[in-house]
C-alpha cells in the first residue's frame, strides 16, 4: 500500500480536475486522469478505445496507463493525488454491465491508495458536457454512486467532498492530509 497516494473520484463533471489542478499548483505531486488523454488521442486518429465504441478495450487502456503512473509515481515523495485510481475501472466496467477480468480486479486490489478516498458528489450546478464528457445528467450521478460502492467494497473509507468552490475543496482536502493548505 501506498499511503502517500491519495485518489479523487467521482462521476464526470464534478470538479475533480479543477481541484488536481489546484493542488499543483499548490505544490503537491499530482497525477492527472488517464482517460481524458485516451478520449484525445482516439478521436485523433480515428480509434474505436472510447467509452462510447469499444468500452472494454478502452478499460485496458486506462488500465495499462493506471498502472504505469502508479508505478512512476511510487518515486515521488510525500502526498501524491491522483485525478480518478486503479479502482475507478473496476467501478467503470460495472457501470457499463462488462464483466471484469480477473487481471483488472487483481490490479485494483494490489496498487493500493491511502485508506482515506475523496469523492467529488454530483453537484448539478456545475456540471457540463464537452467533447470527452458525453454523459448525461442520470450517467454522472450513477457513476459517483458506483465509485462510491467500488472503492468502499475494496476497504477504503470514502469521504465526500464539500459542493464549494475549488479553493475550498483543495483546503478540505488539505486539512484531511494534516497540511496546511
């Protein structure tokens, strides 16, 4: 385990991003979310690795990159946060109704994260579409239940981020760390 490793989750569009990007720039090691940069370089060169065309070859994807930067991240010293974990595509496959192959629950149960998981909720107010976030309303919501649920079921204890601005949610996160924000 990694205690040093902490994970945002969450569905789409709840501000995970905007908050990895504040603790940057705050000073903390942070690694940004694999599927965004999957979602680019598919629609670049015409690939079918999308969540909305071949969805379990997308899975392996964020997988096979989930793990890479949870290995380079091991060489990073004190907190690092993580936009989205391992287990975020066990919660993704189960949402989708695929099974999940062995190979991805194992990976989810051995690159493991601090006990302490923060879950970005819903929040209505904020949420938008873009080009790599299709879903609708009902999806995002869905999913920060699944994440919930799949983080929970692998031991960690989730806790739910204010719906504040961003200042205030990489504060939160701060003094959950024992930091001075």
């Amino acid at each position: 385990m990694s205690d040093h490793f902490f994970v945002v989750t969450g569905g789409p569009g709840a501000g995970k991003t905007s908050l990895i990007t504040e603790l940057a720039r705050r000073g903390f090691h942070t690694i940004p979310e694999s599927s965004r940069a999957i979602i680019r370089e598919e629609m670049a060169r015409g690939g079918d690795a999308l969540p909305w065309a071949d969805r379990m070859v997308y899975a392996e994807r964020v997988l096979e990159r989930d793990l890479r930067a949870y290995s380079t991240a091991q060489a990073l010293p004190g907190p690092v946060i993580f936009d989205r974990g391992i287990p975020d595509i066990l919660g993704y496959l189960t949402l989708c109704g695929l099974p999940v192959p062995p190979h991805v629950a194992a990976a989810a149960k051995a690159a493991r994260y601090n006990a302490r998981v923060f879950l970005a909720p819903y929040w209505d107010e904020i949420f938008t579409k873009d080009t790599e976030r299709t879903q609708t309303h009902a999806e995002a919501e869905a999913t920060c239940a699944v994440m919930r649920e799949t983080y929970t079921a692998l031991g960690y204890k989730t806790t739910e981020l204010p719906r504040a601005d961003i200042a205030t949610h990489a504060s939160f996160v701060c003094a959950h760390l024992a930091i001075r924000p």
